[in-house]
C-alpha cells in the first residue's frame, strides 16, 4: 500500500474489534465489519485468498442462496436435505467474502455505500411510487 492512506477499518482500535463494541462516537458499521474480518483473517485464515479465487467464492455463495431463494420462495420444490438450510448463513456467507474483496483492493465500503444509496434516493425519489406496476 505504498503511497496510499491506511483503510479507516484497519485504524480503529483493535479492542474495540475484539469485544465488538462500537467505537466512539459511531462508526459506521461496514467499517466495523471491514475491520472484524480483516482481524479474523489475520488472526485464523493467515492471509486473504487472492481476488479472482475470493472472486469465485462469492459466486458460489451467491448460488448457494440462488438455490434457497428458487426452492423456498420460488416455484421449485424444495429437497428434504435443502430444509436445514439458513437463508441468513448464507447471506452472511456473501457479505463476509464481499467483505474480504473490498479488503483486499483497498474498497472504503461505507463510502462507496454511503455515495450509492444518496444517488439512489435523488434519482429515485418518486419513481417508484409513480410505477403503476408497483401498486396493488
């Protein structure tokens, strides 16, 4: 990281990562989680996987809900083995290696987010109450 600024989630204090309490006086919370898994990969994964292979993780995260979400909300049947299946788990599964990308190519997530949801809310601010398709 010659030249470039530390990533705000690897300035916070570490105590505050180890007992999960949020640093003063609020940091937002995907710099938080920036930093917890960054801690646990350092602590017990040794390193970050490299991106393509971190890439192809997350895909087969995302399928693993793909295959939840079209068995339990969608029109397949679900199997008996796929029941014991938490949506959440694997929504977590997703964040955590979204989580390790932005990581390991210097992502500010909140940032990013944060810049995202305002262009969303200006460029959406009536557009979809005014979607016909949208009303009951």
């Amino acid at each position: 990281m010659t030249g470039r600024t530390t990533p705000l989630y690897k300035r916070l204090p570490s105590m505050a990562l180890k007992t999960r309490e949020v640093p003063a006086p609020c940091t937002p919370p995907l710099i938080i989680l920036q930093g917890l898994v960054d801690q646990w990969i350092h602590t017990h994964g040794v390193r970050y996987f490299d991106p393509l292979t971190n890439m192809a993780i997350l895909a087969e995260e995302v399928g693993e809900v793909a295959r939840i979400m079209a068995r339990r909300f969608g029109e397949q049947s679900e199997k008996t083995s796929d029941r014991s299946k938490d949506l959440g788990e694997e929504l977590a599964d997703v964040l955590f290696v979204v989580l390790c990308l932005a990581n390991q190519t210097d992502t500010d997530l909140q940032g990013a987010f944060d810049r995202k949801f305002e262009k969303r809310t200006k460029r959406d601010a009536l557009r979809h109450r005014e979607n016909k398709k949208l009303r009951d």
